[in-house]
C-alpha cells in the first residue's frame, strides 16, 4: 500500500521541521511538501496533490480558513487542523470544521518541541483515518436558510430527539438544526464527539443557528421542550427519572467500549428504557461504531431510528455498523433529517 502523501502548512518554519521528523518516522506517511501561510497551502495542494494536509490555523497574511475554503472549492483534499487551545482559537477550529475541515489536533501552548513529539500517535493515526473521508462532502453540503416559523405540532407523537456524531458530525448537526421550526415541542439531546473544552465553544456556535435554547447538559438538570442539550466531554451523561416522574441528565461512571466521554451508546441506553416507542434516533457521521448498539436498543424498544447516508456522511463508519445490525428504519441524506423528524411528530 503506498504512503499516505501529506502537506504541512505553519506559518513557523521549526514547527514545519517537528511536523515533518514526526510524520518521516512513520513509513505509511510521506511529506511531499510544507507551505507557510494558507496561499501557499492551498496552491501547492492543487500542485502537488496530497491525500491529507495538516493545517495551522492561525497564520499571518491568508491564514487557515482561507486554506479550507479554496482548498475544498477547488481541489477537495481533508484537512487535519493542528491549532491552539485559546478560547479565540477554538472558536476559529469549530469554524473550520463548518467549512470542511477533516477533524483537529490541539497543539500545545509551552514547551512546544517535546510536547508535539508526545502528539506524534494522535496526528500519524488522524492522518491515515483522514484518508477514508469522502472527498464529495468536504466542503459541505447545501445548508437551507434557517427556519424561524413555527410548525403547527396538534399532535405531538414522539417525546424526545437524540442525535449521535463524531467526525464531520458538527456541520451535520447545523444543518439539522437550522431546519427545526422555533417551537419545536420536545427536548432535542446531542452526543458529539469533541474535546470537552470545545463543548461550549460548539454550543455557542449553534445558539447563533436557532432560536431554540441550547445548553450544555449538568447533573441533576431537568429536560424541557425547544430546548437543545449538548452533553459535556468530560464525562458519560445517561437520563433518569426521578420521584416526580421528571426526566433528568445523571453522570455515568458506566464505560462503554466503543467510545467515552461523551458515549452515544450511554446516551441512547438510557433513552430507550425511560422512552421505548416514544423516542426518535439519529446516527450521523463518524469514525468507529459508538451508538450502533444503543441503537438497536431503541429500536428494539419501538423507537424510531433514523441513519445519515453514505453519499452526505463525512464518514459512514457509525451509521453503517448500526444499519448492518439491523438497527436502522430509515436512511436518510443529512438535508432530508430535520423535515422528516418534523413530519413524524
């Protein structure tokens, strides 16, 4: 199998040297070129074609987004973000990951030499999974204008909305929110596999999307109707009833195989013992096979499963396992989601 062909751009030309060293020891990777500002990485990608190029964000001059922009417009290539942990950084890596951005890497902020080196499994591993994205769908898919009209909702069939995603799942969760009407009548619950320190950053982002309250889920909180809940990184969230009859967000010490913090597995598990048939599943992008099983528990429960395709998903990893348990009741392109959700309720 030949190497994986990679193209590193930072605006630091010792940073370059690291990046390169670390790549050069593994034999599936070969550099094939560095770039210093995003111009040039975007020219030399369309030069040189590499399979993946690992990015700097913040560059001088035409920095990392210029990159991802002209670089899925016109050579459609992913990219792995190697960028800082400030709170101005994260919002630029949830922005770049909205323009088509493959996944990141957070680089540290001190004693950069040795602790990039330390890094060195997760960005050789990132790379080589890069490789498997669907070029197609890097820099995004048609988004439809945000929908501020309420829905007459008389009857309202189904009691929550739990959504699962993990890489190229943050742009997937936009655009199935930016189509949800602004009285939406149930509690709508987000697994997405990120960092915890890019949770709020992330919730942020999607406040500016609806009109719908979103929040970051706690221990002890009660769920309410048009209201968003993104589960927090650091820990496995599960739902509970309590004396009252009122369902609540508990941490789990429970760990889950295919994936922790958040598990979408948790997540759904607990769904589908507290819901059964009144419950509705979505499975979007990702890596690996988190939620296939809590899927199939659902289902199993009488709720209705719902799998992002092939043809829009970043990677078809997780909502294939759960269509090839036989967990899945529709299939559906990530722009057809949100309408469909409505029409069930």
């Amino acid at each position: 199998m030949p190497p994986v062909k990679v193209l590193v751009a930072d605006d630091s030309g010792f940073m370059r040297l690291i990046l390169q060293d670390i790549l050069q020891q593994n034999n599936q990777i070969e550099v094939v070129g560095t770039a210093h500002h995003g111009k040039e990485a975007f020219e030399k990608t369309c030069a040189l074609k590499p399979d993946v190029v690992l990015l700097d964000l913040m560059m001088p001059e035409y920095d990392g987004l210029y990159a991802i922009e002209h670089i899925n417009a016109h050579c459609p290539t992913p990219i792995v973000v190697l960028s800082g942990a400030s709170s101005e950084q994260m919002e630029h890596i949830i922005l770049a990951l909205e323009k088509g951005a493959y996944d990141f890497i957070l680089k540290p902020n001190a004693g950069i030499n040795a602790k990039i080196r330390q890094l060195a499994p997760e960005i050789t591993h990132k790379i080589i999974q890069a490789t498997q994205a669907k070029r197609s769908v890097l820099g995004g898919l048609p988004v439809k204008r945000k929908n501020t009209h309420p829905h007459t909702f008389d009857h309202v069939n189904y009691e929550i909305v739990l959504i699962g995603a993990s890489t190229g799942g943050t742009t997937a969760i936009e655009q199935i929110l930016l189509q949800l009407p602004s009285n939406f009548p149930v509690p709508v619950i987000i697994a997405q596999h990120m960092p915890h320190s890019f949770i709020e950053s992330f919730a942020r982002r999607l406040q500016q999307l609806t009109e719908l309250k979103v929040t970051m889920a706690a221990e002890g909180m009660a769920l309410l109707s048009q209201s968003i809940y993104i589960l927090p990184g650091n820990c496995n969230m599960v739902l509970m009833q309590d004396s009252l009859k009122q369902i609540r967000f508990k941490k789990s010490e429970q760990q889950f195989e295919a994936y922790n913090h958040p598990s979408i597995d948790a997540l759904f598990f607990s769904a589908a013992s507290l819901y059964h048939h009144k419950a509705i599943a979505v499975l979007l992008s990702g890596m690996g096979r988190d939620g296939a099983a809590g899927m199939e528990a659902l289902m199993k429960q009488g709720a209705y499963t719902i799998a992002q395709d092939e043809q829009t998903a970043t990677i078809f990893g997780m909502p294939k396992e759960a269509i090839e348990r036989g967990a899945v009741k529709k299939i559906l392109p990530i722009y057809e989601i949100a309408p469909f959700i409505v029409s069930c309720l």
